[in-house]
C-alpha cells in the first residue's frame, strides 16, 4: 500500500508559477537553516522546502529511518507535482539525501545537483566529526569560521525551543546512523550520477573538512568542486554573497530551458 505523500511530508512552496523548480534539503539543524537559500531562489523560481519527517516536531512513520527513505520519497514528491528540470541543493545531511536521490533518478526529472558541505559517503583518513559528541561550544567551534557570532548557550534558550533542537538531534541520529554519518555503498554508486554537479565547501569546516569535500567531488564522473574562504559548515549563512553567486552561475549554466 503506498503511502499518502500529503500525510508523510510537511513542504513550504513559495516562488512563482512557472520556471525552473529548485527543491531545496535542509540538514540537522533543519529547515531555518537554509531558508535563506529557499528565499534567494524563491525570488525566480518555484522552490520547495521540505521539512524532514521528525524535524521541528513534524510525526516521523517507521517506515522512513534511513536516507534512501527520506530520497525516495522526494523522488515521489517530483513525480507526483510532475515535475522536471529540477536543481536539487543540499546542505549537509541534505546533501547526502540528494545524492541518493541523483544516485535514484531513473526518470532524469534532476537536471542540477548542489551539495553544500555534504555527509553520506566515507573518505580514508577524514572521518565526519562525531557531531553528537559535541556540545554547544564546540559544535559552534567546529561548524563555523567565526564560532562567536553563531554560538548560542543552550542555557538562554526558552524550553520550547530546547525541546525542538533536541527532538531534532535525535531525527538526526536515527536517518544519519549515529557519528558516522555514512553509506558506504554510496559513493561507488555516484560514479553512475551523469547529472551536473557543484559540490560547494566552507573552508574553515572542520565537521567535514575541505580535503572530505574534494573527495565527495572526485566520487562523481564530473563535477566541480568549490571552495568559500572565511565559512564553516554553513557558508550561506557566513558568506552569502559568495556563496550565492557560486549558486547562481550554477543553476544558469545546467538548466534545460
């Protein structure tokens, strides 16, 4: 019995009518933190902002616990809206659920695919940092170029908001397998991904360091690979104008209009 898409996924759309759709995958911190790359394209485009299952307090069913789930099901999202020529971004946990979803794409309705400081593959000696080890600090010190400006004490946070970080972490851990944050069958599976690809790197990210992001780049048959100075993990959030005119050039180079 196939599951109701309408019941499964929370999706903001916003943008115009018409135009080249972008469908846009947040990571562990969830959908504000790349609601800015959802509003830059929404200037133009038709652009969709899911929600994973289980993030901000949305009900998760037990059928989706891993990455090709959540891939799968977006792959449905873009059959059933009838959608094509689409430009797939993703950012972190986001990225790897795009890679999967290029990796699954028989119909070929992805046309562009983004990855922005990416987890889901394994690389020899650049492990993805434990991120459930981490605490506030650290996370902030691991994540960004300039940690002050991002960090926020758990402690000054109203309880609802701790409760949603929380139940966020722990979406996370069930769909990223624990501190790995990997399919090791992924990256051999990329070498059949022919879609065009930009795989984008904060320089100073030291969850998945620029040496993984290089790597994740290589796994593919083509694509390219680049690097934003003085940005962590997020470099949307830290150099946005780099980092959007990275985007941009992309998304006017691949489309099939």
């Amino acid at each position: 019995m196939t599951t109701d898409l309408s019941t499964l996924l929370t999706v903001t759309a916003s943008g115009p009518a018409t135009g080249r759709p972008v469908l846009v995958l947040h990571g562990g911190g969830g959908p504000a933190t790349v609601a800015p790359i959802a509003e830059h394209f929404a200037r133009t485009a038709p652009t969709l902002l899911p929600t994973h299952p289980g993030w901000n307090g949305t009900p998760r069913p037990e059928n989706l616990a891993r990455v090709t789930d959540l891939a799968g099901a977006y792959l449905r999202l873009l059959r059933e809206r009838r959608l094509s020529d689409v430009l797939v971004v993703g950012s972190s946990l986001g990225g790897w659920i795009g890679a999967e979803l290029a990796a699954a794409d028989p119909d070929g309705l992805i046309s562009g695919l983004v990855l922005m400081n990416s987890v889901g593959i394994e690389v020899d000696g650049e492990p993805v940092r434990d991120f459930f080890s981490l605490d506030a600090r650290g996370l902030a010190e691991y994540a960004y170029h300039d940690s002050e400006r991002f960090y926020a004490d758990p402690a000054s946070l109203p309880a609802e908001r701790l409760a949603l970080v929380q139940g966020n972490m722990a979406a996370l851990r069930v769909f990223s397998g624990g501190p790995a944050m990997s399919d090791p069958t992924l990256r051999a599976r990329l070498a059949a991904v022919t879609v065009p690809t930009l795989v984008l790197w904060g320089e100073s990210d030291r969850i998945t360091t620029p040496a993984y992001g290089k790597e994740y780049a290589a796994s593919f048959p083509v694509a390219r690979f680049e690097v934003v100075a003085e940005a962590g993990h997020l470099p949307h959030l830290e150099r946005p104008e780099r980092t959007f005119a990275l985007l941009d050039d992309f998304a006017e180079r691949t489309g099939r209009g």
